[in-house]
C-alpha cells in the first residue's frame, strides 16, 4: 500500500506544481490577478507532498520491500541500515525523486520567505519554478517510476554496488542536489526579472542568497565527492577529469561567475544582463551534467546507465528549459540597462576579468567533455583526458589567481594601481622565492612548479583587505572572502605538491618483508580473512614506520561482497601533518618454490590532504558571507517591522485625536 501512496503524493505535487505554473502566470496579467494569491500556499504545499513522497521511498528502502521494483534491484536485506538509506538515492530513479523532493522543498521556502523582490517579479519566478519542476515531475511519472512494483517479488534484493556502500555515498549526492536545485532558483529568479524586466539591485540582493547557498553545497559536494573516489577505488588520485566529474565541475564555475557578478549588481548597480545570463548558465549545466549521468551514453562509476529513452527525454526538457531561456534571453535582453559603469582598473574590473577567465575554464571543459561523445557518434572513438584538460585549465586558472592577488585590495568603480603596489610587493617576493625554493627541490615541471610558487603567495595575499581593520569588527561576509580566497590557495598547494612530490611503489611482497617508499618503511606483519555484514576480506596488517619512528598499523583489505557479487579494495590511510601515506592490497600470488606474496601499492603524497582542507575553508567562507547576509536583511525586516509598526502607531494617534 505504502508503494501506491507515494505514487499518489507524486502525482498530486505534480499536479499543485501545473497550478502553481497556471496562477503565477494568470497572476501577471490583469484579468488573472485574482489567482495570484494561490501561488505562494501552492508551492508550500508542493514542496511537503514531494518530501512525503520520498520519505515513503526512505520507508520501502529501509523495510526492504522487494516487491517494489527499485528496492529488489538496488538494496539487500543484509546491507546495513546506513547504506539502505543512502540506496535510496543511489540509483536513477531514487536520485531522481530526491532532486524533485529538493527543488519541490526549495521552491516552498522561497514562497515563505522571500519578501525582497516585487510581487510581480516573484509570481514569474515561483511561476518559472513550477515549470522546471514539472518537466520533471513528467519524467518520473511517465518515465522513470520509483514505485513500480515487481511480480513476482523476489526473496531478496540484488544489492547496492559496493563502490557505493560508503559513507560517502550518504553524503555526497544530497549535498550536490542542494546545490544544482539552489541553481534551479537562481535560473527562476533570472527568468522573472526577465519577465518582468526588473533587473536591479533588490532582484541581485534577492538571488544572491540562494546562489551562495547553492555554491556552498556544490563546494562540499565535489571536494566530498573528490575524497570518496580517492580513497574508495584504490587508485591513489583525486580527480581524473571523469565526465561525470565535469558535470559536477561545470555547475560550480558558472555559479562561482554568477555569485560575484551578483554580488557587483547587488553593491553597485553594475552588470545587469551579464547576471542573467550566468543564471540562465549555471543551470543549464546543471541541466547538461543530469543528461550525461542519466543518458545512458556514458560509462563511470558515477554514471547511471540506463534506458537511452529516458536519455532523449532528459534532452527534451534540456532543449525547452535552455532554449526556452536563451530565447526570452535574446528578446528581452535589449529592455535591460546596462547599469552602473567602472573602470577596467577597479574591484568590479578585476571581478570581470575573473569571470572571463572562469567562463573561459567552464567553456574548455565543456568541449573537453563532450568531443568524444560526438567524435563516437560519426564513428570514430577519441579520449579526452588529462593531458587535455590540465594545462588549457592552467592557461587560465594562473592569470585569475594572479588577479585574485590585486583585486580585493582595488576600490569599486576606480583605482589605480599604483595604490597597492606597496601591499603587492609582499607576495610578488613570496612567489619568486617559492618559486626558487622550489626548483631547488628537483621541482621542474611548470604547472607543479607554478602552483607551488603562486599558492603561498594568493594565502598570504587573502589576509591583506583585513590589515588596518579592527579584526573584531570586520564584517563576517569580509571574513568569508579572505577564507574562501586563502581555501583557494591551501587547496591549490596540495595539488600541486600531489604532483610534484608524491613517490609511488608497487611490489609483491611476502610476510615479514619490508618496502620503502619515500621516509616511509612498510613491513607487511599478517594477512587474514575477516568479515562484515555483507562482505568478506582478506586483510593487510602493516606497520608503517616514519623516519624510523615509532611505527603505526594500516589494516587494507581485498573485499567480496555477495549482494551482488563483487571485489574491490578498501584502502587504509594514514595522516600525518605534512602528508598522508596511502596503502592498498592486492591479490595474492604464489611463486614456483610455493612461497605466497601479496599485492602491495604504496603512496606518499606529502600535502595531499590540503587539498580537501582547502575545499572545506572555501565552503567555510561561503557560510560566514551567508550568515552576514541573512543577518543583515533581518535587521532590515526588523527595522522595516518598527517603522511600520511606529507609523500604524502614531496614524491610530492621529485618528483619534
């Protein structure tokens, strides 16, 4: 029964969402005003039949209901209860609910909240929301059913597929969903300002919120994300430039653009169509990055391969929702003025030419990602991999960070810079110093070497707006700016150092034998078999000794898992401040003379952890700028609430007398 009343509950937010779309719509014409009082409780509403939806999903996952369909081909009774939770949205369908639940849920608090814009501008927007939701709301009813049942029910479930059961897994997608929804909202609020062509300071200082909230979430979701595939597939890296990556990657640098060119239009009145042109972006590559996971034309870890069907109906609703924007975009952006001007040699300067560059990183990556896909479609398969993407990233990630060194320290609308070459000097010094430093090391390839040489400079440099400030009294969004910015230089010095300093040993060795790799020794002490819930494994014991200290134990594992059958390694990490040893075991081995060895992979990657570090203070400076904004615009409803309050006041005084 359960199955059926979440079907219903979908089918009726499906439903308020075309009535939300139809009042908002009626709500802007003059004959249909009588109708706008319905959008807001429409959407609240929408929102908590969506959440009740997935919470009955939640429910079948965790009872492990294999007569409905989704549950026998993606949980297990034997799984734990964490990763029958995170199963829910471990698969196409599930994923898919759990986007609907999230754009459902953000379009209610919009409704509830938001106050800032004009009533107008907001009936668009809700309306422009109701539209996306229900494109979406027609592929899951219509074509990807989380519901369905199965007959004749199994007696259990397939499982989940181990690369899966993770912690990481009951993290990670949310967090990116909260982000590529928040870029939903920043879209409808861009499609209502067009509407109703109020494209302002007050529509920036609406948006601007939601989009770093959106950010906020895209940021932990990737570097998350990030960790989990190093540490998970036992193949030592961080990023490979994946599809799937990308499609995560995109989204981010177009809101990055959009937050700070949000951020000029809500201080100065300045690029107004270029902030609506970066929602329309942000979201479509959102948009763009769900039809690569969800197509079927690509194969990773990260993908759901299934029915292409479902891919050309993804690429319907891309083609309405993208071209539907850049249409309304073509024709209204000539009503949009052009706003404040500013000098090519001030902050909002230095913000354009930031955007350009990072336009110009989401345009290669772009191309980059989907040239194979073309290539192989004419018949001819081509791989796109690092060797593309690193250095033509580099050629313009290098000349932003050399920007973000000078650009918090110019005025808005003009400066020169001779103003600030004093402050300048320290982390031009600090970069040739680095940068010789380096060298000297046996640092000789360019990009290792630059970003070891830049890295230090951009941290230092990230302080410099707070010198000559009473550090008590610095506005929690100044705050934010110099720990994102310093998180962008922490992050880019562990890249680097994983490039350029980390030692890699692959051996097969028997008990009781000893590996170096860098200051590290290695003896593998025992192999064992151990089990858990739903997996056995063959276990390392290793002790690890640092310089000849006192030596620490890594237990890494071969595991097989039987729901459904599979082995993967499980790697074991030990930290240390200045790098993190890396171990995997491998497959056993038997000599002619019968003596076993085991598989052995072995990685020191000195600085390697601040790259995740530098992605969490990023996400940590985009959380203190949101807790200032919050703030401040409840000190304004605060003081908007007494002065109304004052002046219902002294007109009751009046009246009387």
């Amino acid at each position: 029964m359960l199955p059926e009343i979440g079907l219903g509950l979908l089918w009726l937010a499906a439903a308020l969402a075309g009535l939300q779309l139809l009042a908002g719509a009626a709500g802007l014409t003059a004959s249909g005003q009588a109708m706008a009082p319905l959008v807001r409780p429409v959407a609240i509403v929408q929102g908590v039949l969506a959440a009740l939806a997935f919470a009955c999903l939640i429910t079948l996952f965790v009872e492990t209901d294999v007569s409905v369909k989704l549950v026998a081909e993606n949980s297990h009774s034997a799984k734990p209860l964490m990763y029958k939770i995170a199963g829910t949205w471990g698969n196409h369908e599930g994923s898919m609910l759990l986007w609907v639940t999230v754009m459902g849920l953000g379009g209610a608090f919009v409704a509830l909240v938001e106050r800032r814009l004009p009533e107008r501008t907001m009936l668009a927007t809700l309306a422009g929301q109701a539209f996306v939701s229900l494109g979406f709301y027609a592929f899951l009813l219509l074509a990807s059913n989380p519901f369905a049942r199965l007959y004749p029910a199994p007696e259990d479930g397939n499982g989940l597929n181990p690369l899966l059961q993770d912690p990481g897994l009951a993290f990670h997608p949310p967090t990116l969903y909260l982000g590529y929804v928040g870029l939903s909202i920043a879209f409808s609020f861009a499609i209502g300002a067009l509407v109703t062509r109020q494209v302002g300071a007050d529509f920036a200082r609406a948006m601007r919120p939601w989009v770093l909230g959106a950010w906020i979430f895209l940021t932990v979701g990737i570097t998350a994300g990030s960790y989990w595939a190093y540490y998970v597939l036992g193949w030592g890296g961080w990023w490979f430039w994946d599809p799937v990556e990308n499609a995560s990657l995109m989204p981010w640098l177009a809101a990055t653009a959009l937050l700070h060119s949000c951020s000029v239009l809500a201080a100065r009145n300045a690029l107004r169509t270029w902030t609506v042109m970066l929602g329309v972006v942000a979201f479509s590559m959102s948009m763009i990055g769900t039809f690569l996971v969800r197509s079927g034309i690509l194969t990773s870890v990260h993908a759901f391969a299934v029915d292409p069907k479902r891919g050309s109906f993804i690429l319907a609703l891309l083609a309405i929702y993208i071209g539907g924007a850049l249409l309304l975009f073509a024709l209204r952006a000539g009503t949009v003025s052009e706003g404040e001007r500013f000098n090519i040699t001030s902050r909002e300067g230095a913000l354009v030419f930031n955007n350009v560059m990072l336009s110009s990183i989401l345009a290669i990556t772009l191309l980059g990602t989907l040239y194979p896909l073309v290539t192989e479609a004419f018949g001819a398969k081509v791989s796109v991999g690092p060797p593309y993407f690193t250095p033509v990233s580099a050629m313009f990630a290098l000349p932003m960070v050399l920007v973000l060194l000078v650009g918090p320290l110019l005025r808005w609308r003009r400066d020169g810079l001779g103003r600030v070459k004093a402050q300048v000097v320290g982390p031009v010094l600090i970069i040739v110093i680095c940068g010789v430093s380096a060298y000297a090391l046996g640092v000789h390839a360019l990009l290792p070497l630059l970003g070891l040489a830049v890295a230090p400079a951009l941290i230092v440099a990230s302080f410099l707006p707070l010198k000559g400030r009473n550090l008590r009294r610095a506005p929690l969004s100044l705050w934010g700016m110099v720990v994102a910015h310093a998180g962008m230089g922490v992050a880019l010095f562990g890249m680097a150092s994983d490039s350029a300093f980390s030692l890699e040993r692959l051996v097969a060795a028997r008990q009781g034998e000893t590996v170096a790799v860098g200051p590290w020794s290695v003896t593998l002490t025992d192999v064992g078999p151990v089990s858990g819930p739903n997996w056995t494994a063959m276990e390392g014991l290793l002790q690890a000794s640092y310089a000849g200290g006192k030596p620490v134990v890594l237990k890494p594992q071969s595991r097989t898992f039987w729901a459904p059958l599979q082995t993967n390694a499980n790697s074991a990490l030990y930290t240390r401040w200045n790098g993190q040893l890396y171990t995997v075991l491998g497959e056993e081995t038997v000599a002619d003379n019968g003596a076993a060895r085991w598989q052995l992979r072995l990685w020191w990657k000195p600085f390697v952890p601040m790259i995740w570090v530098g992605g969490l203070m990023i996400a940590l400076g985009g959380f203190l700028a949101l807790i200032s904004r919050v703030a401040q615009d409840l000190k304004r409803r605060v003081a908007q609430a007494k002065g109304d309050f004052r002046r219902e006041a002294i007109a009751k005084l009046e009246k009387g007398a």
